[in-house]
C-alpha cells in the first residue's frame, strides 16, 4: 500500500470483517489493523484474538441474535464498512450431499451473508442521510460462476452469494453504498484443508494476497467503485 496514493486511507475507517478469527478473514483484519483501521471482527470462536484499536466478538451469522448484537456492537463503534468472509466449504458429488449439509453451507454461506448485510443496512441508509459513504465487500469465490465435480453444493452458494452481492449493488446504489465482490481461486487456508487433491498448496495464494484485494476495494477512492476483482495462484488453470 506504499506509493498508491492511497497511504492513510484506512486511518479513522471502522470496519467489520465476519469470520475474522483464522484464514482470509483474519489477514483482512491484520492488514486494515496495520493501516490504522478499527476493526470490529466476528467469529463463532475468537477467545484469545486480539489487535491494536480492534474489538471480536462473538458471532454465529446463522443465528439472528447473534448477528443483531454483533452489529449493535459495529454500529456503535461507528462502522463504515462491512466485510462478508464468513464461509465453509463442502465438496462431494450430488448424490452424496445430505439435506443437513446443504443447509449448514448455505446457512453460512448465503443467509449468513444475507443476515449480516441486512442487519447494517439502515445503518449505512443513515449514514448517506448525513452525506457519509458505506461500503460492503463479499468474499465469495472465483468459482462464483462456474462449477465443477463435487463443486455443486458450494458453488451453488457461491452464486448465490454472486446474485445477492450484485442485487445489493443495484440498491445500495440509492443510498450511497458502494459492494464489491472478491472472487479468490485456491487459497492455502484452514478451510482448504477440506479439499481434496492438495499437491500444489504451496503456490496457492496467500491469505495476505486476498486481503491486499480487499483493502484495494475499501480504499478506492470515493468517485470510484470496485464491482468485483477476480485473482488466482499462477498455478490454477485459467477459467473464465
Ligand atoms: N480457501 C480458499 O481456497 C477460498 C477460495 C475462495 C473463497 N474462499 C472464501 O473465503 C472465505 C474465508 O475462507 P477461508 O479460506 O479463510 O476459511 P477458514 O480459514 O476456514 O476461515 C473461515 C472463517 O469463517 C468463520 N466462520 C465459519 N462459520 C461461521 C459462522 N457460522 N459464523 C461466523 N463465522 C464463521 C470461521 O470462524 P469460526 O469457525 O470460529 O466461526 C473462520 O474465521 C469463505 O467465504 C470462503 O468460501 C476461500
């Protein structure tokens, strides 16, 4: 972030990163803490996190309570931006996915998003009522768009999460609020654990190498919108 003209962007910024506890999420928090961002991070388990001016809390995005008091919690701290990265995985072939794991992966996935978004949103219709800005920003996939064998279960909630990131963007854009979808290929985190077939996890992208996209989003300058930013390991097949 040296030499972009955008050093000190995130100075005074509050923003709320989901699933803030390990992987993407937690490098999302790290790099806005190093920034001079308040974070206000959530996740089911964050006994022992902890960053300079930044606050975790407790936080379930399936569970409607537990999402109305983590935005209580960002709302009072003044947030300004909302990043949706809470997410699991779950790959295996359609005649082996289960009614319980679909709706565990599009509870996470789809309503959590969904759930977090519209608890924020009359925050941010008030901030634009005072002539203030707000942004979201969706970690959803690069397979947000495409599928593949064992993919049908997550990458049916990574479209969905494609379509209710770019509904919000047509209505968010009556209120001022600018949503940006990051759509990472293969990232060497907890959850790629879970995927098969793992020989090349050490070119695959960095946790860092995601929160460097999201922080290019949130410090765009205000005339300006990022839509989507695509990014893959050099590794992974190119796939449009
Ligand atoms: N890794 C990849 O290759 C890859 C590629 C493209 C996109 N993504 C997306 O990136 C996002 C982050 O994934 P990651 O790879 O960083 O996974 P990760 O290392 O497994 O981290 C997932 C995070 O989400 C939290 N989480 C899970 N369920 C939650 C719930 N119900 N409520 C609140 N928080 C919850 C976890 O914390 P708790 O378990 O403590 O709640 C954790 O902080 C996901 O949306 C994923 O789909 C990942």
């Amino acid at each position: 972030m040296t030499g972009t003209g955008r050093e000190g962007a995130l100075a005074g910024r509050v923003v709320a990163v989901t699933g803030a506890s390990k992987g993407i999420g937690w490098a999302v928090a790290e790099a806005l803490a190093a920034q001079g961002a308040r974070v206000i991070g959530g996740a089911r388990d964050v006994g022992g996190l902890s960053l300079d001016g930044s606050a975790f809390h407790p936080l379930d995005v399936t569970d409607e309570a537990s999402v109305q008091a983590f935005a209580e919690a960002a709302v009072r701290a003044g947030v300004d931006a909302l990043v949706n990265n809470a997410g699991v995985g779950s790959f295996a072939p359609v005649e082996e996915i289960t009614p319980e794991e679909y709706r565990r992966v599009m509870d996470t996935n789809v309503l959590g998003t969904l759930l977090v978004t519209r608890a924020l949103i009359p925050h941010f219709r008030e901030r634009h009522a005072r002539g203030a800005g707000s942004q979201v920003v969706n970690v959803t996939s690069d397979v947000s768009g495409r599928t593949f064998g064992t993919g049908a279960l997550y990458t049916a909630s990574k479209y969905a999460q494609r379509a209710l990131t770019q509904a919000l963007a047509h209505e968010g854009h009556g209120y001022g609020l600018r949503v940006t979808e990051i759509r990472p290929g293969m990232v060497d985190t907890f959850f790629a654990d879970t995927v098969q077939g793992e020989a090349h996890k050490a070119a695959w992208l960095r946790p860092a190498d995601v929160a460097d996209a999201v922080l290019y989003a949130l410090t765009a300058p205000v005339h300006a919108r990022i839509d989507e930013v695509l990014l893959h390991p050099v590794v992974q097949e190119v796939a449009f």
